[in-house]
C-alpha cells in the first residue's frame, strides 16, 4: 500500500491542481484505425488523451491517429471501450497550447464520393473530396459562380440550399444552410 501511494504521489505531483485537467468539448473529429476514417464525437481532451463518441466500434489496444480543426493528427492507444465510447492515451504529450486551436475551425473529412450539384437550373456532375459539418469541397469540371444556391446530392443524400461560397481551379467550397449533426456526417462517411 504504502508503495503504490508513492507510485500515485510521483505520477500525480505533490499539487493536483498544478497538473492540466480534461477540459469537456463537444466537436466534431476525424479518427484513422486500420485504414479506415471514422467521425466521432470528441466528449474531452488532456494533454494526455481524450475521450470520444461514436456508431462505430473500437477495441482496446487500437492503435488509431485523430484530429481536430486544423490541428495535425495525433498518434493513440485506445485504453477503455463502454458501448459506442472510447478514450485513448496519446503517444505525445501534448502542451497545454496544443489542445485547442487559435480559431475554431470544424475538423475536414476526407471522402471520395460522386455527387450532383443542382444549380442555376442545370446538373453538374462532381466528386466530393472533403466535408465538414458546415460544408463540402468538390472537383468540378464546370464553372459555378460564387454565391450560387445548389442542391448536393452526396451518395444517398440531398443537402438543399447550399452556397457556393469559393472556388480555385478545379475546386469548389459550398456552405450548408444549417450544420450536419456528428451522427449524419458519420452516415455520409459510410454510405448509409
């Protein structure tokens, strides 16, 4: 007893509240385990891990890279697993800095997916490379002009009042009329 309160006292310090705690957060993140990219729910976050919600499910001992914003990827282990919540240790620790960015941005999913664009009247084919929970980034071969109002049709999904709010190259952003819940974006990762 008397050893594992030494263990505790060195792993903890002398002063609890010294020590960065979780700090509870609801937003969106982007997870890559085994080839697969999931979105799920990010709950809390410490410079030593975080703990997340999602449809899908993860096993302890996953290895797995999650991101949020426009932060880069952090490496984790998945430690604990209760129904459709996970919490995962970090490889790094992270700075205190480091847990948040500068501005809000929300996470950008990578997804390969045809998609219709219904606009001004006429049906432009596209794929969809990148969504958010406030919009989509297509490859187009036709020129939509900002400002556009569109219908998305992503895989089985219809997002009606879209804004073409930019465009470079090939490439062009759209704003949604209102935010995609975490659930729904996990839909549209997976086709369903």
């Amino acid at each position: 007893m008397e050893n594992s309160m030494l263990i505790m006292e060195q792993y903890l310090g002398s002063e609890r509240r010294s020590k960065v705690r979780a700090v509870r957060t609801f937003k969106p993140v982007c997870i890559e385990a085994e080839g697969q990219t999931l979105v799920a729910l990010m709950r809390d976050i410490s410079t030593t891990g975080a703990g997340f919600e999602t449809e899908t499910g993860l096993k302890v001992g996953q290895e797995l890279r999650y991101r949020w914003g426009d932060e880069p990827f952090r490496k984790a282990e998945v430690i604990w697993v209760d129904g459709g919540r996970f919490g995962v240790a970090n490889h790094e620790v992270l700075a205190p800095k480091d847990l948040f960015s500068k501005r809000y941005r929300s996470v950008r999913v990578p997804i390969s997916a045809p998609t219709s664009i219904f606009v001004d009247g006429n049906r432009v084919e596209a794929e969809t490379v990148n969504f958010s929970q406030k919009g989509v980034c297509a490859l187009v071969s036709d020129q939509i002009r900002n400002g556009a109002l569109a219908t998305l049709k992503i895989g089985k999904r219809y997002f009606e009042g879209a804004t073409a709010k930019w465009g470079e190259n090939d490439r062009i952003g759209f704003a949604f009329s209102n935010g995609m819940p975490i659930h729904e974006m996990s839909r549209l990762l997976t086709g369903r």
